[in-house]
C-alpha cells in the first residue's frame, strides 16, 4: 500500500486518516454454493458487520408466479473491516466462506458508495420493476383456457389481469387474462 510523510517526517498509509483512528473498510467475500446464509451468521459471530444484498422478483415456480426473494449476487456477500482492530486471516477459515475477494494478491475494499447505494436500493423494496408486456407485444398464453394461442398485449387491467387481443372468428378479440398465464414476448 503506499505511504506518504506526515508534517514529523513519519510514514503513515496513504487510507489511514491523520487521526490515527482506523479506517473502516467493506470488502466482497465470496462464498461456498448456497451458503451465504451460513457464512454471514459465522461472520457476525466474530463481530464483523455483514450486508448480504437481496432482491424481491417475481419468478414463475411450479407453474406460478411468485415473488420470490434472493441475494442480489448469488455467493457474495459484504463485510465491514476495521483493519487495524480486527484480523481478516480468519475469514478464510471460517464455516460458509470460500476466500475474500482479491485482484492477484491485493484485497481491494468496495467503495462505501457502492455499499451505501446498494442498501439504499434495497431499502426501497429493490429497482423498479419493468412492465413485462408492453402494448403491441405478441405474446403466448401459456395456462387458462386460451393457452397455446399467441395474441398482442393491449394493457394492463389492474395489477393481476390484462388485455390480449387474440384471433377468433377470423377478427381480433379482446380477452381478459391473468398475468401469470402469460408467457414471454415473442
């Protein structure tokens, strides 16, 4: 790490603040396969503040919808370090935990704004979720009594229903379906 001369002539590092207090640092820890959860409760038993970032989607299971939660970087998760007072040998080592993530040998720390935005994302439910149909879109039905039939999205219809104009009779019909019968825009 670099260092510089403060006014006596004695070298300090380059993050440490003239106060001598320590600075305190987030750094990427990359863990085991579906174990992040296992990591961050290890991790906060030895004290370090851990931020594991999540997000809330809707996702099609067992032929549903859903709204289903998981980490936003799936086997990563973030720890606060205090440099001076606290040893990150031990991260390595602990129940969860593959490695802390380096650039060659160099643990570089995740800028506290990335952090800070991240948290602040998350505490506001998340980004916004994009329509997923937009008027025009051919989409498939895929479940209902018009499945297998393609029609073109029209609108939403409150926030579970929408409009689809489909062929019937040889002239567009407009129907009414559930979003989750919908499938992906062709």
């Amino acid at each position: 790490m670099p260092s510089h001369s403060d006014d006596n002539g004695q070298a300090t590092e380059a993050n440490q603040p003239t106060t001598g207090l320590p600075p305190l640092v987030w750094l990427a820890v990359r863990c085991k396969p579906r174990a992040e959860q296992q990591a961050a409760d290890n991790l906060r038993d030895q004290r370090f503040t851990v931020f594991s970032p999540t997000i809330t989607q809707r996702k099609r299971r067992n032929n549903r919808w859903q709204q289903v939660t998981e980490a936003l970087f799936p086997g990563y998760l973030f720890i606060q370090v205090n440099l001076a007072e606290q040893d990150t040998s031990v991260v390595r080592s602990t129940p969860g935990v593959l490695s802390l993530v380096r650039f060659g040998y160099q643990v570089i720390p995740v800028p506290d704004a990335v952090i800070e935005l991240l948290q602040r994302v998350e505490g506001e439910g998340g980004p916004a979720e994009p329509a997923r149909h937009q008027p025009g879109d051919r989409v498939e039905i895929i479940s209902g009594p018009f499945a297998g039939i393609n029609g073109v999205y029209q609108m939403a219809k409150g926030e579970q229903r929408a409009i689809m104009l489909i062929d019937m009779l040889g002239k567009a019909q407009p129907v009414a379906v559930d979003n989750d019968q919908l499938g992906a825009t062709l």
